[in-house]
C-alpha cells in the first residue's frame, strides 16, 4: 500500500520537513499494520532535527518517538492484538506518517473510550513520569518532590500522578504558565525569576524526598541541594545542551559523572540516578516489554478512568508538521503536541 509520511532529509530548521510517499509491504507473520490516529512532537525529535539525539539516527529519517492508532492488518503468527483494536506504541523515529509496520509484541491495548490524541499524550511522557516516580525514586505518600518544567509534557503528567499518590508537589515553569501548574496541583516556583533553590527550601525546609530534573547541566547541583536525607535526584534529560554543539552524547556522559561526583563522600544518604526509558531493552527484551505493558497500562488505565488528565497542547495535521514542531520548540505551551494524520488541515485544533 501507499503510505505518506513526514522525512527529515538533513539538519536543518523545521521548514526541513518534507512529505514522502512510499510503498508499504504487507506485514511480516510477527507485524501489525497500524493505521496512525496520533503521534507526538517531543524533545526527542527537536534534537534529531539539529541532529543531536543521544542515539541520532542517520538522515534521512522519519521522526516520530510514539504513537497511538487501529490496527489495520496483522501477520499469520499474530496473537497479540487484532484488527480494529486501538493500540499504542514506542517507536523511537518512524511514527509521523500515516501507516506504519510494527511488532505485534511492541503493541500496549488503549482502553475503550479514550480519545487518541488524549492516548498520545501520556504514552512516552506517562510511561517515563510512572516509572521514575515509582521504580526509580519510590516516593512514599505525604512527601515532598520537585518537578523541574512541570508544565512540560513529562512534568505535567508526573506533577498528576504524585498527587494522585498523595505526594505533595513543588513545580518549576515560567510565570505565564504559573497558573495551570497550580490547577494541577502543584506550588508553582517561577524559575525565571525565584531563587529556586531558596523558595524549595522556604516551603520544604529539610529538603526534598526527590527531584525531577530534565535540565542537566551544572543546574544538577542545585537540584542536589534540594534533597532532603536519603532523597533522590533524578535526572532525565539534558535540555540545558539543546543548542550545543561537539558530540551529542557528551552532555549525557557529563550528567552521568556529575551525579556519580555527587554521591561521592556524601554523609546524608541522598541518591542520584539517570533515567532511561529504553534501559533494559537490549539486555532483555522480554522482559523489556513486559515491563513497558504493565506500567503503560497502568497509566492509560488511570486516563480512561479520568483520574489523571492528557494535556493536549495542540493539535496539528500530519502535513503542519514543520509548524507542530516550531510551536512545541517555543517554550509556550502546557502538555504536548500532537499531529494527527486523520485531521483536516483546514480543522481547527481542539
């Protein structure tokens, strides 16, 4: 079949984005054709566009970290899912298009009744918000954390699911989005203009049980001071490098050694650790997988039951990918954009 999708031909501004048709192959016995209802515009495919991501794909290349859709047509060995089901995905690139072939065993069912692009929202910002807050930091009911960027995609959804589990929150965003980190319930810190640290430590004066830090950078080492005994900081990103220029990987290699410098000599029993949602998936992708359906489950679970909310920034066309990628690079928005293969570019976004 002919499928449209949306290529990254080299490095380059967003304008770089050309549309691409091509042919598709029937599915292999182990693969779903997935029809796409939505897929993200993340931090992920702002750096492959400056042709920085950790693990930077060749050009050209499909973007597209995640996705949401039906499945279409299955293999002869599939067992998993069946067609007409809506199922959603981690892709890593390959998702801005309008069809795609996947494995089946990638596939996690969306429950009935939610709304796809809704779905998108909390697939890699859920599934990355879930596991750092109950795997990695184990944050206990009644404590204190700190979001870094609690308006953004992950720290929206994570700000949502601590308060679920009784954990009070303290966010950092600007001033514009001050009010809607409140709605979510989180304190708002503005850190354009606050002593972050200060104020942290005004609201929780023996420190934090952890901190949520997508920043990097030596910024690592106020979000340190932050920690009360035996808190944690976890570190999940280096935006602070957005615009660097060098070797893409080495801002993650110094976040790395800064934290292991951190924890060097420390008396207070504070952790620190670097997340990864792919860890795990080359050592055993068994388990890998069985891990990704039980925690995504879980966080669609708590969407379909209306206990947590998607924070659908915007919704694009397929084609607007260029404008759908400008827009989440400005810093304005609250939640995550989404594109939509499905919509009409002349529909006015929800």
């Amino acid at each position: 079949m002919l499928v449209r999708e949306m290529v990254l031909p080299r490095v380059g501004p967003a304008d770089v984005l050309r549309e691409r048709w091509r042919e598709l192959p029937s599915p292999a016995p182990d693969e779903a054709l997935v029809r796409v209802e939505a897929t993200g515009v993340s931090f992920a495919e702002q750096q492959m566009r400056r042709g920085r991501y950790f693990d930077q794909p060749p050009f050209p290349l499909v973007p597209g970290y995640d996705l949401v859709g039906m499945v279409a047509d299955v293999g002869r060995e599939v067992r998993e899912v069946s067609v007409g089901q809506r199922v959603a995905a981690l892709t890593r690139i390959g998702a801005w298009t309008n069809y795609v072939l996947l494995p089946a065993a990638d596939l996690i069912p969306v429950p009935e009744g939610v709304d796809p692009a809704e779905a998108e929202a909390v697939v890699v910002n859920g599934l990355t918000a879930w596991r750092m807050l109950h795997h990695l930091a184990e944050v206990e009911r009644g404590q204190t954390i700190v979001v870094l960027g609690s308006n953004g995609g992950v720290g929206s959804t994570l700000v949502q699911l601590a308060r679920l589990a009784g954990i009070h929150v303290i966010g950092t965003t600007s001033g514009r989005n001050r009010a809607a980190v409140r709605d979510l319930g989180a304190i708002p810190i503005d850190y354009r203009t606050d002593d972050v640290l200060a104020r942290v430590l005004d609201i929780s004066p023996g420190g934090v049980a952890a901190v949520f830090d997508h920043v990097g950078g030596e910024g690592l080492r106020t979000s340190w001071d932050m920690l009360a005994n035996g808190g944690v900081l976890v570190a999940y990103g280096v935006a602070a490098f957005r615009d660097a220029e060098g070797d893409p990987k080495a801002p993650v290699w110094s976040a790395i050694a800064l934290l292991t410098e951190l924890q060097i000599g420390d008396d207070r029993g504070r952790r620190a650790k670097f997340f990864n949602v792919w860890d795990g998936m080359d050592t055993d992708i068994g388990a890998f997988r069985a891990c990704l359906r039980a925690d995504l489950t879980a966080v669609l679970s708590l969407l379909a039951a209306r206990e947590i909310k998607a924070l659908v920034a915007r919704r694009f066309p397929l084609e607007q990918a260029a404008a759908a990628l400008r827009l989440a690079e400005s810093g304005t928005i609250t939640g995550k954009i989404v594109l939509m293969p499905g919509l009409d570019s002349e529909t006015p976004e929800a």
